[in-house]
C-alpha cells in the first residue's frame, strides 16, 4: 500500500474503541505469563481482526512481522497508539504503544517500540482477608527490530525484546503474600515475507508472511524453581492486493496463529518443560490428538479498503475454539490520511 506520507518526523494518533471482555470456556485453555505480549497494541490492525503478518508496513508494521518493513517507501515515521482497555468492565486498565522506524537504505530498516500495560488498582488482602493496601501492577516491553531485503520480493526480520513485569510492587517479600519479585526476561521475534507483484492483474500484487515472536526465556515471579512460559506465537498468512482504479484498493487478509508453549494435560495441570522442548513438542503435545491440536489454532480474516490513498474502511473477524478460549469477536476500523497526519480508529463488538 503506498501511503502518502512526506518523510518527516511523524507523530500518528491511534485510538482504539471500547472493547469488552468474552467468557473464556474450555478445559485445556493455554495460559502464559505476560499475556499483555499478545493484545493487539495499534488501532489499524485492531480492525482487521488481529490479521497483520503479510499486512502493508507501517509504523506499527514491526509487531506484526519484522522482515515487511523494508517495503514501506517512506523515510521515517512514529506513531502512538492507546486502548482503553476492558473498557465497560473497569475503567482504569489502558494499553500505550509508542513505535517508529528509520529507513537506512533501500534494503535495511530499523523500528524501535514501546508498549506499556496499565492494570489500575487492585486491592490486596492477606489470606485472612486483612487489608495490605492498593496497588497499580503494570507491564512493559521495548523492542529494536532489523529489518534486511534480501531480493525485491523477499526480505527477513529480527526483534530484540526486554519484558518487565511487576505485579505486586511495595508488597515484595511480604510474608503474607509470599516472596515475590518483578518478573524480568528477553526474547526475540522472526519474521520473513515473500512479496509477488501478479503479472495478469496490473498493480496488484499477494504477500505470504510467516512470523514467530516472544521466544525467549521463561519468566518468574518468585524463585528460578517456578517460571512460566512467555506467549510464544507462530503466526502465517497472506494478504492479496487490487487496485481496482486510481482511486480505489482493497486488500484481503487471512492469518493463522499458534502459541508455541506447552498445552495441558488431560487434567488440566500444565507440564514442567523446559523452554525449547515447549516449544518444539507445542505441535504435538495436546492429549486430544491431532484434533486439539487443530483447536489451538486461531484465525483472522479480514478486509481493508482504501480510497485514493486518504480514507480507509476495514472489517474483521477472529475466531478462537470454544475449547480454547472460545473468543470469537467482530472488528470495525476507520482511517485517514492526510498529508502527515494520519489517524485510526477501531471498534470491537
């Protein structure tokens, strides 16, 4: 997608709408630490129904897959992204992504990014339902991302990420709470993109994007002997563009996602691996076979049109398995551009 944007120092306001929380059934429901690695931080992609891998790159492009950032055509861009999270539940848990990028050349990028997670407050009491106090956990990444073109229409991408998680603050080492730290690791994304111009369809063109993120080091709250697998995710698909006149350009996506770590067992206990081997036994580990396996896979499907490279108009649509989750949601999305200025806005129902 080219974007009109002038190379200069941008500052893009994304706003996410209201968005509530679904039920969350099933026995063998996967569980990760830091789950907030895996909410969706820009408004655009929000209203596409979390399909971005193969998506046209933009500021917010390097969480989706690192290696599509070579293919923007503009300099440099930043872009800040809100969420007023869980909004009709409570009101104090926010979501700010702070990201850009600086095109080096023609074949190698760099993105840099920040996500910061705002639980609110949370009231603590001891096991005798005593008062401790109130407490604001919060959550935080930052990533660098290399982006290299390695032809004209493939290139690959590396994320380097630092994850700190404090869900406890002042009451650390409180003998009613336990001992208990902020929990601290790094992981790394992959990425890579095969982009195809269609010779038979003038000015359109099919990208295949495929993108593992967050493998990195289990993570602990307490001590080295209780440490919890990050959300690692495998996520592939494709995106096909047309041009269907000067003025007008749709775009259809589809993506599939995985989570890399250990599904649990027949009782619902979580098994003890280590980080490679959850891993690398995550596709064949399930006790239901072959079918639960295919259960933990969900998809995004989504549409976005844009007319005369300003105005933009997208529809998604998520589904997860009852027995996984069970989240299965509609996504409305507006945008504009103008200039550079640029907005988003996404709704989820």
């Amino acid at each position: 997608m080219n974007i009109r944007f002038v190379p200069l120092s941008l500052l893009l306001l994304l706003t996410t709408g209201t968005v509530f929380s679904q039920t969350v059934t099933g026995s063998n429901v996967i569980t990760s630490a830091a789950p907030f690695l895996t909410i969706t931080p820009d408004a655009r992609h929000a209203g596409l129904g979390d399909a971005g891998v193969a998506s046209s790159p933009d500021a917010n492009g390097a969480y989706w897959n690192s290696s599509k950032m070579v293919f923007i055509d503009i300099e440099y861009v930043g872009s800040f992204s809100f969420t007023p999270w869980l909004a009709k539940i409570v009101n104090d848990m926010d979501i700010f992504y702070l990201s850009g990028f600086y095109k080096l050349d023609r074949e190698q990028v760099i993105s840099a990014s920040f996500k910061y997670f705002d639980m609110g407050k949370i009231f603590f009491t001891d096991q005798g339902g005593g008062s401790l106090g109130d407490y604001n956990p919060r959550d935080a990444s930052f990533d660098v991302t290399y982006s290299r073109m390695l032809s004209p229409q493939l290139s690959l991408g590396l994320t380097g990420r630092y994850i700190y998680s404090n869900l406890t603050g002042q009451f650390n080492n409180n003998n009613a709470l336990g001992e208990s730290k902020p929990g601290q690791t790094v992981a790394v994304d992959f990425g890579v993109l095969y982009k195809v111009p269609l010779k038979s369809a003038s000015l359109s063109d099919l990208s295949f994007g495929a993108s593992i993120s967050n493998l990195g080091g289990k993570i602990s709250y307490s001590d080295d002997r209780n440490r919890s697998f990050l959300p690692t995710n495998l996520r592939i698909g494709g995106a096909a563009t047309k041009e269907l006149d000067p003025y007008n350009k749709i775009t259809f996506l589809l993506d599939f996602n995985k989570l890399m770590i250990p599904s649990p067992d027949a009782n619902g206990n979580f098994q003890n691996k280590s980080m490679l081997s959850g891993v690398f036994g995550s596709f064949s580990d399930a006790p239901g076979g072959f079918e639960e396996e295919m259960q933990e896979i969900t998809k995004s499907m989504a549409i976005e049109y844009w007319y005369n490279a300003v105005f933009a108009g997208r529809l998604g649509y998520f589904h997860e398995s009852a027995q996984k989750g069970n989240r299965q949601y509609l996504t409305f999305g507006l945008g504009f551009r103008k200039n550079n200025f640029g907005i988003d806005m996404a709704y989820l129902v």
